[in-house]
C-alpha cells in the first residue's frame, strides 16, 4: 500500500460515514434504537461500532494500542450522533501527510 492507496480509502471512509450520518438524521429515538436482529442489535448500534472502529485506527496511527474498542454506553440514544472526541477528516489527512514525510 502506499500513501495515495491510504490517502483513497480515507475519503472513502469519510464518503460513506458521512453518508450514514446523513441517514440516520431523520430517524426517530424509536427507529434508530430498534433491535434489528442482525450483527449489531441496532442502528445506534451500528454506529457506534463504526465510530469505535474508527477511533481504534485513530489511536494505532498516534501510538496507542486500545485492548478493547469502546461501547454504546459512551454514545447517546438519540439519532443525533456526537461522538466522545470526533476524529475529522483533517485529523488523518495530516496523519497521512506526516506519515509520507516519515518514509
């Protein structure tokens, strides 16, 4: 892999989590909290498993190793999501730049 193959699965990653985001928006608390019976019970779920994922590559690439990803309790139930601590866009464009400057 190398920093251009990095830096297109990023702006995937932000396409499609945004893309979600924008989903969920008009949910209701019912809707977004609703056991689905599937790999993750909810939506809410789902998105907090995302974000937790997210947030896991994020602590990697500063040096961290999580021994556990984080949980639904950390996030609200409501449909509008405010993650603890967002990592943005710009937090891993300038990982994948200082990275370059690295090699």
């Amino acid at each position: 892999m190398n920093l251009q193959d990095l830096r297109t699965l990023l702006d995937y990653h932000y396409w499609a989590r945004d893309r979600l985001l924008d989903a969920i928006e008009p949910l209701t608390a019912d809707q977004f909290n609703r056991d689905l019976g599937s790999s993750f019970k909810s939506i809410r779920e789902t998105v907090v498993h995302t974000y937790a994922a997210e947030w896991a590559w994020h602590s990697r690439w500063r040096g961290q190793s999580p021994t556990a990803l984080l949980t639904s309790e950390a996030f609200p139930m409501s449909r509008r999501f405010a993650a603890p601590g967002p990592i943005t866009r710009n937090t891993c464009a300038r990982f994948s730049t200082s990275s370059a400057r690295k090699a």
